[in-house]
C-alpha cells in the first residue's frame, strides 16, 4: 500500500545506500557500546578531526542547508547574516564552554553546573532547560524533514516524518553515541561534496569569472522572469522598508541570539565529551571552525547563484517561495538528475544526523541528570541502569516528536521552533555556565534562578511576539528575536539570585577544585583503553 | 590515586599565574569579537545607504565587512591556539611541580 504511493528514484536508491552503511555502523557501534562510558560518550575515544566533523555535522541543519540557501535566493543579502552568526558563535565555544566542558564535566552540560551546588535543583532544571531546547529543536528538524522528504522523494508528510523518527531511534538506541557521531561524520563529508560542487557549477555557469558572478546578482532577475534587484544590497528582509521600524534591531537580536546561542545548544556541547581531553576537544572546534566557515560562505554561492539562474517559475510552489527547495532544483537544473538525487539524499542524511544528535542529547540528559542523579541522588540502582532509561527515554522522546511533528503539520513555522531553541539556549544556559566556571560567590539559588529566569523570558517574550501565538498584528513584543532582552535578564536573574540570597560556603570552597579540574584537566574523566 | 589537594594547587602562585594569562587573552579577544561581530547587523541595519556603496566592482561594504567576520573568526581561533600552547606548557609544569603529572 505505502510502497504504491511513489516509485523508486535515483535520489531513494542514494538514501537507501546511506541507510544501509550507517545501520551497519550502528550494528558494530552496538557490540561496543557497553557500559555508560561508551554509549553515552563513545568511550571517549574520537579523534580531533573526527569530532571536528562531527560537531559541524551536528550543526549544519537541513535548516541552514536548505533553509538559507532558499533565504539567500529570495532575501539576498540578509539571509547570508545567518551564516555569519553561525560561524562567529563557535568563538564563544572555543573560548569558554568546549575545555572547561571536557575538564569538569562527564556526560553532560548539568555536571558542570552542578558541580558546587546543590546537585539536585540545578540538575532538574538544566535537565528541563535541556529538554526543552532539543524537543523544539527536534520539532522543528521533523516538520522540516516531512516537507522536504515529500518534494525530494515523494513519500507523504506523515510516513515520511515516521520513516526518519524510526531510523534515528534504530541508531540512537542501539548504537548510541558512537554510531551518532559516525552518522554526523559521513553525513558532513557528504554535505561538503555536495555544496562545493554545487558551488563549482555556480561559477562555472559564469564563466569561473568573480566578478561575472558578483555582476549578475547585483542585477539578478531570475532568468529574466523578474525585474531586476541587486541582491548584495542589504535590507529585504530586516530593513525598515520590509520589516517596519522595528526590523533593524530584530537583526541585532537575531545575532545576538546566534552568537550566544551555540555555546548553550546541548547536542552541541555533549560532542565534547567523546573526544579523550581537553586539548582534543579544542582541536575539534578548530576543524568544525574550518569546516563550518567554507560551508557557509559557500551558501551565498549556491543561494545567490540561484536567483541569477532559476526562473522564478522554477522555484516557486503556486505563489508561495518554496524556500526549501532551492538548492536542490538547482542542482537538478545545473548537475542533472543524478546530482539532484545526491543533493536530495544529503538533505535526508541531513535530516536524520541532526535529529539523532538530538535525540541522543536530551535522552542522556534525563537519564544521567534527572532519574540517576534527581530522583536516585546519584547512585545507579543497578549496574547498567542509566544506559537502559537513557534507551527508553529516547524512544519515548522520538515517538513524541514524531506525534508531535504530524500533529502540528506541515504548516507549522519552523524558524520559530529554531529561534525558540537558540533563544533559550542563549538566555538559559551560557549565563549559568560563566558564571558557575568563572564566579566564586554564584551559588545554588542564582543558578536556578538563572535557569528560570533566561527559560521564561526567552519563551515568554517568543510567545508574545509576531511569530508568538497572537499574530503580526496582536503582537505586544514587537521583535520576532527576543535576544536582545532575553540574554540580559538571563545573566541578571543569575547575578541577582546569587546577591539577594545567604553566602553558600560550599559552593564557594568548591569553586578552587572546579577551577582547578577546569583550567588543567586534572582528574578529568579518562578515555577508556587509553 | 588519592583526591589533588585542590586548594593547594589553587593557592600557588603558578595557578594564578596561569588563570591571570589566559584573563590577559580572553577578555580583551572576547571584547574583540563580540564588538566586531555586532558591529555588523547594527550597521547594516541602521546605516544601510553607507553599507550599499560599492568597493571592488559590484561587491559593496555591506558584503564585504561579512566576509571578513569569517576571516577574524579563524584569525582569533588561530591566535587562541598559540595562546592555549603556551598555557599548555604552564599547566604542564604546574601539575609536574606538585607531582600529578
């Protein structure tokens, strides 16, 4: 029955060869993956470039791949600030989060918060903070992915969303984060294939002439089915002209957001933990920087050389810009089908890397912090526990996202849910993370504090906003990035916490280990077999 | 092995030597970057018309200052390596001293 609904293509044959390498990765991922170690961190022992690639696998969204390339098409310029943002955010991880991360931490971001405080409260609220960003992460990769899968493929919004949902859940739980990372390493070296040579068609198409290509889309008019615009100029989207009064300091927000955001994301930051030491993890930011910066500056040559290529005609649906497709139509108008089928299988692969990456964070984040260490005050009832609630909790997060993701349908706004998780991430997380590594007085109070205060008003504000659940024009927060005051009450909450309450003398004798174990990596979890 | 003496290696001098020498990097280079980075969505976005004028042929200000993010991010990456080299050797003899390595 389901099987009649679409015919098998080259793009399904790719993606099928992807599944078929990646389940046997997981097959031997699962003979490994014994003890906590191993499965929720891959035994500590990947090496610097592998994370590298992993952690840019993790990060470059079907989101960023599809969705800014189409933003670049229709916006011009100020789709590219995503980009921008993207890369320059990984600064504040090399600076503050990845080494102190490695050195202190064990499997999570809450260890490290929770090292001098009272355990439990902080941990049940990182853990929420935690959930919150992956699950609306999570969301917004999977109505993505059903759309996408629909234009690429052909199979319909609600298998298809089920289809990814149970082969991540095939590698997460059985594989754990071994397989996770292989899936984000082959998955990243795909995509990198793929956007250079799309890239490379591009500028082939103008003669391999820079300035050829930079004439064109400063008077791209889409084959010639538009009036002409000059897409490097700033503005289509943020500029008071398309987006009122309010749009210019929307755009500060947004970067703020983005900036700030990555050094908070939770699948971002357990990566580190897979690598042997503290070194490695920084060598491993130093690859995804490199590999991260390429792809992104990559993206305004395949998103601008869209719009001097495609007909409008071409990468419309009806009246509606269908963002979402423009790289992969092009690919298809400038490779072929068989280039078409490449990028389309990237796209899935995309989809399914990301997603796992997810699930694998907020999975080992409820088992670790909120059911051994909230509910059973640290101690495992019996050996191999954690590992066996982090496998339920995964399936039963993958099955509620999937829930989820059909229920709200393909309609709902995507970039929303994104903006949700960065927002929290940005206002939640990185203030509590400084302060817990940088500030001897914080203390208990002002980290819950912290965590609420950034959690409620980065919600809050997105709720009220023009994307919130009132609408353009019932909108009481006129900015769509609540950033820019988010972020603030986020480290105030945390400051004032921490003031308005007693002194706590044992978060503050603990601070010299926790600064000790950070700075120098001494007593630091060890690989295994190292 | 038995627990460091965390407070002992906190209260050498060459541990604070070591936390002043990265405080001496990070803050000014975080400073840097996050005022650089800001500079980019505040100018476009309130000064638009300067951001529009044309450098090298078509290519404007506006795309330009963005490229060059990508260039400072990888430049300050590249200086925090050398920086974090030389904590490394701080850290290294540090711990020597005091008998964990």
């Amino acid at each position: 029955m389901l099987l009649a609904a679409f015919t098998f293509t080259p793009a399904l044959g790719m993606f099928v060869a992807f599944v078929a390498v990646t389940l046997v990765i997981t097959y031997f991922s699962a003979q490994k993956a014994t003890g906590s170690a191993a499965y929720f961190a891959a035994g500590r022992s990947i090496k610097g470039w592998q994370n590298g690639l992993a952690v840019a696998g993790d990060y470059m969204s079907a989101a960023s791949f599809l969705g800014i390339s189409g933003m670049i098409c229709f916006k011009g310029y100020d789709g590219f600030m995503y980009s921008v943002g993207f890369l320059v955010a990984y600064l504040t991880v090399l600076f503050f989060v990845a080494e102190p991360l490695r050195n202190a931490g064990k499997y999570t971001m809450a260890d490290l918060l929770a090292y001098r405080m009272s355990p439990r409260p902080v941990r049940a609220m990182a853990s929420l903070s935690t959930l919150t960003v992956s699950t609306f992460y999570m969301i917004a990769q999977m109505v993505g992915a059903g759309g996408i899968i629909k234009g690429l493929i052909g199979i319909e919004f609600a298998p298809a969303v089920i289809g990814v949902g149970v082969l991540m859940l095939v590698y997460v739980v059985f594989g754990g984060m071994l397989a996770t990372t292989w899936v984000q390493i082959i998955k990243a070296i795909l995509l990198m294939a793929g956007a250079i040579t799309l890239s490379v068609l591009v500028l082939k198409h103008h003669g391999y002439s820079f300035g050829a290509f930079f004439d064109a889309v400063s008077h791209a008019d889409y084959a010639g089915t538009a009036p002409a615009k000059n897409l490097l100029e700033p503005g289509m989207k943020y500029g008071t002209a398309a987006a009122g009064p309010w749009g210019p300091l929307d755009l500060v927000s947004l970067g703020l957001g983005l900036v700030l955001g990555t050094a908070g994301l939770p699948h971002i930051l357990v990566r580190f933990y897979t690598v042997p030491d503290a070194k490695t993890a920084r060598v491993s930011v130093i690859w995804a920087m490199a590999i991260i910066g390429v792809f992104y500056i990559l993206t305004t040559f395949f998103g601008f050389g869209a719009a001097t290529i495609m007909a409008k005609s071409e990468i419309m649906a009806g009246a509606k810009e269908n963002t979402n497709m423009v790289a992969p139509l092009l690919a298809q108008k400038l490779g072929g089908e068989l280039f078409f089928a490449f990028i389309s299988a990237v796209a899935f692969a995309t989809i399914l890397a990301v997603v796992a990456g997810l699930t694998m964070s907020a999975s080992t984040s409820f088992a670790h912090d909120f059911y051994t260490n909230v509910i059973h005050h640290g101690k495992e009832q019996s050996p191999g526990e954690e590992v066996r609630v982090a496998r339920i909790t995964a399936a039963v997060v993958g099955a509620a996202s999937i829930g989820l993701a059909i229920y709200l349908g393909p309609g709902v706004n995507a970039a929303f849910l994104v903006g949700l998780a960065f927002a929290v991430a940005a206002s939640a997380n990185l203030p509590v993370i400084l302060f817990s590594v940088f500030w001897s007085r914080f203390n208990t109070a002002g980290a819950v504090s912290g965590l609420v205060g950034g959690l409620v008003s980065s919600i809050g504000l997105i709720l009220i906003s023009p994307v919130g659940m009132f609408g353009k024009e019932g909108a009481i927060f006129p900015l769509e990035n609540p950033g820019i005051v988010s972020i603030p009450v986020g480290f105030l909450s945390a400051w004032l916490g921490t003031l308005l309450t007693a002194r706590d003398p044992q978060a503050e004798a603990k601070f010299a280990e926790l600064s000790v174990r950070a700075q120098t990596g001494l007593g630091a979890e060890t690989g295994g077999g190292h | 092995m038995s627990q460091p003496d965390w407070n002992r290696i906190a209260a050498d001098p060459d541990f604070a030597a070591l936390k002043r020498a990265k405080k001496r990097f990070l803050i000014p280079a975080s400073l840097f970057f996050l005022a650089y980075y800001i500079a980019l969505p505040v100018l476009v976005g309130f000064m638009p018309a300067t951001m529009k004028q044309e450098v090298f042929g078509r290519v404007n200000w506006a795309y330009l200052f963005a490229l060059s993010q990508f260039l400072m991010s990888w430049i300050l990456a590249w200086l925090y390596i050398r920086a974090a080299a030389k904590w490394d050797k701080m850290e290294h003899a540090l711990l020597a001293k005091l008998g964990h390595r």
